[in-house]
C-alpha cells in the first residue's frame, strides 16, 4: 500500500517558531550576563589590605628534574639515580600534599628511556601536572 504527500503539506507542517524563540532567549541571556559584568567591572571600590595575603592565582613552585646525556637526574644540585629520584620525589609529595607542578629538563642526546623513568615515578607518585621542556628552534 502507497502512501500518497503533498509536497506542499509537508514543509508547512514544520513549524519553527519554537526554535525562533529559544534563540532569541539565548541571545537576551548572553546580552544581559554580558552587561552586568561590565558593571561590576566599573564599580570602583576600595578593598581592604591584609600583610599575609597572597594571590589565589600564585603557583607552586616547580620542581625541576634535570637529565644529563649520561642519564643521571639532578634535583636542586644533587645527582641521582632512578632509586634516589624516586626517593626525593616520595620525599617532595609527602612535604607538598597538594602536589607541585614538574618539569623534567632532558639534554637532547640523553636515551628517551631516561626520560620515561621520570615521567613514570612522577606519575606513580601522584604529581600531576608533568611538562618536558624543550626548545624550539626549528632546524
């Protein structure tokens, strides 16, 4: 059995006041958000001042993991092997609970394996935000 429509019957069957409305909603929302930001903004005042208050936004200090080409790890001067920078690393989480941030320096001839114990001691340790740091010259 053939269903017979009308071309005509089916496009004015859809209506799109519906979405219409909701996109003129959305469009009043984000102009009055907006607005009101910018009148906080312009709101002079002068907050108070306390002598042991520091910015929410201040970072921890970063803990450095240099490696040299021959594989040894250095931490704040110290030379180290896998045993004692995993050692220094359980020390540096026990006295930071909140965990700083790493960088693992890595000269460019060092073996990438070298590189890889580091990151997997931070990782296993907790310590979760890691970077490698490298340059970026182009050659």
């Amino acid at each position: 059995m053939t269903v017979n429509i009308k071309k005509s019957s089916a496009l004015s069957a859809l209506n799109i006041t519906p979405l219409i409305d909701i996109v003129f909603l959305l469009l009043i929302f984000f102009l009055v958000t907006s607005r009101f930001e910018q009148e906080e903004e312009a709101l002079r005042i002068d907050t108070p001042q306390a002598s042991e208050a520091v910015p929410l936004t201040a970072q921890p200090q970063r803990l450095s993991i240099s490696i040299d080409p021959a594989g040894k790890y250095y931490i704040g001067g110290a030379v180290l092997d896998a045993k004692g920078l995993e050692q220094k690393l359980m020390q540096e989480r026990a006295t930071h609970a909140e965990g700083r941030p790493v960088k693992i320096r890595a000269d460019k001839n060092v073996r990438l394996q070298s590189v890889v114990t580091a990151w997997n001691l931070c990782k296993k340790l907790g310590f979760r935000d890691i970077d490698v740091a490298m340059d970026r010259n182009e050659p």
